[in-house]
C-alpha cells in the first residue's frame, strides 16, 4: 500500500538499485580512465629512459664499437644515465615509485643486436648469461640446403657470449664439434624465414639449443612478354594493351600498366593481364612477384587520334568591294591525316565531300559570289571532324555610268540615270571623252571643270554609301 505523500517498499528498492548501479557504471569508467593514465605514463616513462640510453650509447664512441664488433649485449645503469645529465635522479617508475637513484633499484638497459643486426634497447633488462648469438642468413630460393655439420649453420656469423657479454673469438674454430644441427633439411621452396635448430656447448661444458633464422628469398624478378596493342591501326577509339607476365619462382603478385613508369599495382596471380588507355605515349608493363621484385617493359603507343584536323584562319584574296571573293586556308593532320574537306554556308557536318588522298596537310580555296557565313570542313582518316567560319560582307554588283556630252554640260541632270540604276555611292571615276579637264568627288557629289571652263556639280541619290558605282565622265 501506498501511503499518503509517501512511496511503496518496491518503489524504493528500485530506486536505490539505480543509484547503486550508476555509482558502479562512474567507478568502472573512472578505473579506466585512470588505468590508462597509468598506462600511458609507464610507457612515456621507458620511452624516456631508452631514448636516453640511446643517446647515451651513440656518444660513447667505445661502447658503440664493442656492440657492433666484440660484444654480444651490454648493461647501461640507469645510475649511468644520471650522471651524465640524460634523465632526472628523482624520476619515479610509475609503478613501483623508486626514483631511478635508489641504491635498490637494480634495473638496467640491455643493450644488444638483433638478427638482422640492428641494435636493441630492452627495458628493464634481464640478465642474459652465455649464449650464442646469430644473424640472419640468406638462402636463394630453390637452394640446395641441408644442415649436416656445423659449416652448414655458417658459423662465420655465429658468436658465442659470455656472461659479460664479450664475444668469445674463433670459439667454434678452436673447439669443433661445439654445435651440432637439430634441423636437417630445409624446403627452400617456401618464402620466408625458416628455424634451423641446433645445439652447442658452452665454455663450461653446459649443452643448450638454439635456433638460426635463414631466410628465403627470391632474387630473380619477373618476365614480362609478349606485349601487344589492340587495334594496330588508326583509331579514335581508346587502345587495350595486353601482355603474358610469369614467375617461376615466387609467383606473380601484382601487376601495373601505366604511362612513363610502374605503380599503383593491381593484385593478380594471373598470367595474361591488360589494360585500356586513351593517349598516345610510353607505357610501362609491370610485373612484381610476390617476394616484391618487379620487371618492367615498355611499349610506345602512337595511332590513337582523337582530335579533327586543324584549319588556319580563313583568309580572303581582297578586303575590297567585288563581285566575287576567293577565300583561302590550310588543313593540318599529323596523325592519321586528312581524306576529304568541304566548303559550305551549312553549319551541320556535311553529308558532301571532296576525298583526297590522305595527307598531312592541304590547302583549300574556293571563289564565292554570295555574301554570308562560309564554313571549312575537314575530316581525318579516323573520322574525326572540324571546321572553321568567316563571315563575308564584302560581295557586291557593280555598275558603270557613261556619261554623254550633253548631260556633262547640263545643270539639271540628277538622280537617276539612263540605266534606271540610283547612284547609291561612287567608287571610282574615269575620264576619257576629252570634255572634263578635271574633277574631284567628295560625299555624293561630283565637281569637274569642262573643257570650256564651266564647272559643274552632280549629286548622286541620298542613299550613297560609295560602294558599288563606276562613274565614266
């Protein structure tokens, strides 16, 4: 029962089993959160201590030598580190809180080469022993290898380590069969890094195992043949090269056919691989086998003609008024070349054409007797089309007026002529009658002086724009 301005029983376990539940869920998270606080620190706390040790060790020119000459491993003390100002005395392990000069804190950077002979830095470091060191060797694929004697472990690349981390010189020279092959045979057929197993006996007489890293690797890079290109000839279409790529060793892993050079692979194991392009150039043909080696061929493609052929400016044989007007150009294809041209007022691509035989270049011409827009048309031996206009507004008919001796003495005369043609404007006079000593014309009139003195005046028609009359005084 509910009571009055109260809550149940239930009501109220409920609710605290709520607070109770997101108080746990704000622990957990907070946990984390904290955790990863200490994480992050521990980690930024070795990080400082190797990079120190680093430095440490790269300014210690007889150190640096013995690592890389006649030392296994070596110990830096992080009192070392102290001393020579690369890290604070009162830095704390984040997780044990002893600052790094603690007469108790024993902890060291082990210093060591790896296999591939790299050096390590290891933090805290742990006391190594005797040991015996080994490098990586590198077997050719399909190699004969089989681990009998110590020889077939290379022992040149072999080091024994004392407990000082001293190499141990000629060790294996001077006590034979010291190491003994646990691996007998190897499948240098299979990629990678191989364990060769073996035993040795140590200075004192103690029997341990050890492994070696050999490592197969293919040195031989792809072949890439039989490259061709489809179609071979002219095309304004794109082209499809196509090649046969093999490797008879590690296998074909990925395969690239790009312009100029190799990149931006494809996976495949396949042998045939092709490629679409649209531009002519050099394409390299790529192969890489799956150890990484890559063989590059090239082949140079040159028939893909994508663009019409090219037209000069449109040029006319006279910039005068005349009856008729010749217009000029030239027509340029230096790929598959020009077959046919066409000279029309239509805009459209032509259905009518002049074939040529097919040439680099060629120039057109052609008379016309109509003012307007005049187009050149040229086509490619792929099909590719062009054209070029000029707008021509310069054609005219011409007329020619003679005029007698009477309407030259007359002052009334004017207008229009015996030809029934108005005078729109005047585009040259030529006297050859005898009776005009001289004359002058200016606008749309005409002044001459008779042979007899009197001059006189001759208006043309008000329309005169001095463009389509021959005037014979």
């Amino acid at each position: 029962m509910r009571k009055s301005n109260g809550f149940t029983l239930v009501e109220i376990i409920i609710a605290l089993t709520l607070i109770v539940a997101i108080g746990l869920i704000v622990m957990i998270n907070f946990n984390r959160i904290f955790n990863k606080k200490e994480e992050m620190d521990y980690t930024e706390y070795v990080n400082k201590i190797k990079s120190a040790a680093d430095f440490y060790l790269s300014n210690n020119t007889i150190l640096l030598s013995e690592i890389n000459t006649n030392r296994g491993f070596i110990e830096i003390e992080l009192k070392d580190l102290v001393d020579n100002g690369l890290i604070s005395s009162d830095l704390k392990n984040p997780e044990t809180g002893i600052s790094v000069d603690n007469p108790n804190n024993n902890e060291f950077i082990l210093v060591t080469l790896d296999d591939a002979g790299t050096v390590k830095f290891t933090y805290p470091g742990e006391k190594k022993g005797n040991y015996l060191q080994t490098l990586n060797k590198v077997l050719d694929y399909n190699s004969e290898f089989e681990c009998i004697s110590e020889e077939d472990l290379d022992t040149v690349n072999l080091a024994f380590i004392d407990n000082e981390g001293k190499i141990v010189t000629n060790y294996f020279n001077e006590n034979p069969n010291r190491i003994t092959c646990k691996t007998n045979e190897l499948d240098t057929t299979k990629f990678g890094t191989h364990l060769v197993k073996y035993s040795y006996v140590t200075p004192d007489g103690v029997t341990k195992e050890g492994t070696r890293n050999f490592i197969v690797i293919d040195p031989l890079a792809p072949t890439v043949s039989s490259i061709q290109s489809t179609p071979n000839n002219w095309t304004k279409d794109n082209i499809t090269i196509t090649a046969t790529i093999t490797d008879n060793e590690s296998g074909i892993a990925a395969y690239s056919i790009n312009l100029n050079n190799c990149g931006n692979f494809t996976i495949t194991s396949e042998n045939q691989v092709s490629a679409v392009v649209s531009t002519n150039g050099t394409y390299s043909v790529c192969a890489k086998d799956v150890f990484g080696n890559i063989k590059e061929e090239k082949i140079t493609i040159t028939k893909i003609d994508k663009n019409g052929p090219s037209i000069a400016d449109i040029t006319k044989n006279t910039n005068e008024i005349s009856p008729s007007i010749t217009i000029n150009t030239t027509i340029t294809d230096n790929d598959s070349g020009i077959i046919a041209y066409a000279i029309n007022q239509s805009s459209s691509t032509p259905t009518t054409w002049t074939n040529i035989s097919t040439t680099a270049s060629k120039a057109v011409s052609q008379t016309i007797t109509a003012n307007g827009t005049y187009y050149v048309w040229a086509k490619d031996a792929v099909g590719n089309v062009s054209s070029k206009s000029i707008q021509i507004t310069t054609i005219a008919t011409l007329y020619t007026k003679s005029f007698s001796t009477g309407e030259l003495s007359s002052s009334t005369y004017n207008g229009t002529y015996n030809t029934g043609v108005v005078v729109k404007g005047i585009k040259s006079i030529t006297v050859n009658n005898g009776q005009v000593t001289s004359y002058s014309y200016s606008g749309n009139n005409i002044s001459y002086t008779l042979k007899n003195g009197s001059a006189k005046t001759r208006t043309t028609s008000s329309t005169c724009n001095f463009s389509d009359y021959f005037l014979l005084l």
